[in-house]
C-alpha cells in the first residue's frame, strides 16, 4: 500500500514540520537509500525467471529478497528476507518432501545463469544475518535423491502421525484410534504465498501469515495480509501477534466472532500505546482462521480481500472499508472525507482507507472495528485468495479467480496471481496467499 494511502500535501506537511531542521542530512541519507531500493528492483529481475518452474518460484523470490541484502549494503537483513527464510524452513518441516523440492529448486536457480549461484556458505549466511536455525541440509555438491531417501527413513511411526496431523485437517479431532487408520478425513487444506515488491522508493512495507497449529486438540490454518503505510512496524507487529491475541481470547471457540472483535481492539489499542516505539503509521488487515477444514472466518480492517471460488464463482467475504462509503460516520466524528479531481476519496484529506491499525494522529475519524464472515467450507467451496489491494487495483474477484481454477498448487497460483497483476501494470507491492480445499 505505502504512500499511494497517503496524500502528497499531508506527507509534505509532516516532513517540513519535523525534519526540517536536518533537512541537508535527512537528504543525504534518503538518496542513499533511494540507491539501495533502485539497485534491489533491478537485481531483482537479473536473469530469466521465467525459465524456473513454478515449483521453484517461491524459493527464488525468498533468495531474491535476500540477494538484495548481501548486495546492496544494508547493515542487517531486510525484514521480508528473514520472513523468506522462516518460510523455507517451514517447508523443508511441514511439506511432503520440502527439503528435497528446496534442494531441487536450489540446483536449478543455480544451473539458470545470470543470477549469483546459491552456495552452502552463502545460504547458511543469509541464515546466520537472520539468526535463524537452518532446518533443511545443503551442500554445494548436495545429491538431492539422497536427501530425500534419508529423509524418509527417518521418518517413521509417529514422525509420519505428527505429519500427518500437521498437513491434514480433521472433520473431527483425531481420535486413540487414529493411529490403526480408522479416521476420517473429510477436507485437505494447502496453501501457499508470495510477496513482491512494488514499484515505489519505499521499503516493502507488506507481511503475511500463512501457517497450520495444533490447538486444543483442533487443526487451524491462520493466514492473514498486513499492508502498511508510512512504515512497517505495525504490519511487521501484527504478523507477530495478531494471531495470539485472537486464540488467547477465552471464548474463541464458544463465540468466534466477538473473540475476534476483541482481540482487533484490543491489539489496536496496544499499537497505539506504543506509538512511540511503532511510529505513527499503520495497517491494513484481513485474516482467515481455517477451523478443522470445515469453517473459514475470516475479519478484515481496510481495504486488503479476502475472496474465495464457488462452483467456479467468485464469492468476496470481506469488506472494502472506502472512506467514500463511511463517510457520514467520519464526519459525525469531527472529520471529513475529500474528493480531489484525480485522487481517491481520503480520511481528512490524508489515508484511503476508513478502517485501520495504529494511524494515531487520524484515529479520531478512523476505526479498527473489523467486519467478519463465516464460511461453511463444504465440497462447492475450491479455494481461497487473500491479497493486498496491489492486486486488486488491476483485477476484478472473478478475474483472480479464473486465473488460477485450473492451477492445482497454491503457490504457483499465488505467483500467477503476482505476475497477472504486473501485466495489468500494477504498481503497489503485493503479497498473496492462496488456499486450496482438496
């Protein structure tokens, strides 16, 4: 999202205010900057990426955003980076033969030319900047049959249970029995993401969730799309905790609903609290909790959809939160909502969005009340979309969803999904997540 919410005339009004002191500096340190994110989007797009399958393009964005770490002179990781790491990991832990579809995909970024090669020292590099544990084995001369054969030998009795309960979802918990093959199975859920950097100077400024947890007993996929403006720190903070407020609500599994109602204000209020330390901006914020592969609830706060394809139809369970729309209960709150000939509707002439996280000095006039759906997951319902508004600028729900009904893998779908964007000239970041019902 970044500063496409944000009005040029109230951004130039704040810098003057603050920084105009330190103007020669601030100068000097943002055309440094400037640099840095000119050299990452050109290096980003060295090589010929569509000559890597669909199965790898998750592996190489991940590397990618780290490239532009190791050469582009930043003094630590950038956050997306490690993200990517954390990611990797998960699939080398959670997906059948992850570890081996890594190595595989490693050796073909490598063999493509015109990209540096990914070495054992400089991965377990990226993984050391990160402090984070590498999971998944590599060697430069690495044999990745052999991998996944000793892998799978490891990988027995209740190492097999465990992935199973992980990767599965139960139409109800898993029962003593389960082990002698006695349950049922009535929905199979995978999913996967990816994130791209839009074409503006700013940081990426967009973050995810997309995961399985055991809970009580009970299989829950969490997946949710932060899209920040005027800095990453809120949408870097509810990636962190949005999650673990909503599930440490007592009455989450009684009344879902007002759970989650709670845990959004919550949240917010803690966000603006520590204004000082998260900065003034905020996020957007739609969430998806998967329960058992039968229910989807899904919350959302701005403008980032939540979509997902019926018989082939595209069903849209969140709400586009538009000034426009809300503009009478802006005003009754003491602001206004300008229309500017060639701009978007704007909360006090400054964001385009009506709800959000954090945003203190607007939060007079704005609202982090969420509107929530519930979805019945049943056989008619094929998959689901969860997309920043960097896609959705370029593409209609039922555009998204015709692009990828035939794509069978949710991260090659999320990575089309990215690609049809670009091609429709979208310029925002965009981050995507994709969960396919099976």
């Amino acid at each position: 999202m970044g500063m496409s919410r944000i009005s040029f005339l109230a951004f130039a009004t704040i810098f003057l205010a603050i920084f105009s002191k330190s103007a020669i500096g601030w100068r000097d340190e943002h055309q440094h900057d400037h640099d840095h994110h000119n050299h990452y989007h050109h290096h980003h797009q060295i090589g010929t990426r569509s000559s890597i399958p669909y199965e790898c393009q998750d592996v190489l964005n991940n590397f990618d955003v780290c490239e532009a770490y190791i050469v582009g002179g930043y003094d630590e990781p950038l956050p997306q980076c490690c993200d990517g790491l954390v990611y990797l990991n998960k699939i080398a832990k959670n997906e059948y033969k992850g570890a081996f579809r890594i190595c595989q995909c490693i050796e073909k970024i490598a063999a493509r030319g015109g990209h540096p090669p990914y070495s054992e020292k400089r991965i377990e590099y990226l993984y050391y900047s990160c402090n984070i544990h590498l999971s998944f084995p590599i060697s430069e001369r690495m044999d990745c049959n052999r991998t996944a054969k000793t892998r799978s030998r490891v990988m027995m009795g209740k190492d097999i249970l465990h992935k199973m309960k992980e990767k599965a979802c139960f139409s109800t918990p898993l029962s003593p029995d389960a082990g002698k093959g006695k349950s049922k199975i009535s929905k199979h859920a995978t999913h996967g993401f990816y994130l791209l950097k839009g074409k503006s100077n700013h940081a990426m400024e967009d973050y995810l969730v997309s995961e399985f947890r055991q809970l009580d007993n009970n299989n829950l996929g969490l997946f949710a799309i932060f899209d920040g403006h005027m800095g990453h720190d809120v949408p870097k903070y509810l990636q962190s905790h949005l999650f673990d407020n909503i599930l440490k609500e007592h009455d989450f599994w009684t009344n879902t609903e007002d759970a989650i109602r709670r845990a959004y204000h919550t949240t917010d209020d803690y966000i603006l609290e520590q204004s000082l330390k998260l900065g003034k901006g905020g996020s957007t914020a739609v969430t998806a909790i998967l329960i058992n592969c039968e229910k989807l609830v899904v919350a959302n706060v701005g403008d980032s959809r939540a979509v997902i394809c019926k018989k082939g139809v595209a069903k849209q369970l969140s709400v586009d939160h538009e000034p426009s729309r809300e503009k009478k209960i802006i005003e009754s709150k003491g602001g206004f909502v300008s229309n500017l000939p060639g701009d978007v509707p704007r909360v006090d002439g400054q964001l385009a969005v009506a709800r959000a996280f954090g945003d203190k000095s607007l939060k007079r006039h704005l609202s982090s009340e969420p509107d929530i759906e519930l979805e019945t997951v049943d056989d008619d319902v094929e998959f689901a979309i969860l997309a920043s508004d960097g896609l959705w600028k370029v593409m209609s729900n039922q555009e998204a969803v015709d692009s990828i009904k035939n794509i069978k893998d949710p991260s090659a779908a999320a990575i089309r999904l990215t690609e049809e964007a670009l091609a429709k000239k979208s310029r925002d970041d965009i981050s995507c997540i994709v969960v396919r019902f099976q």
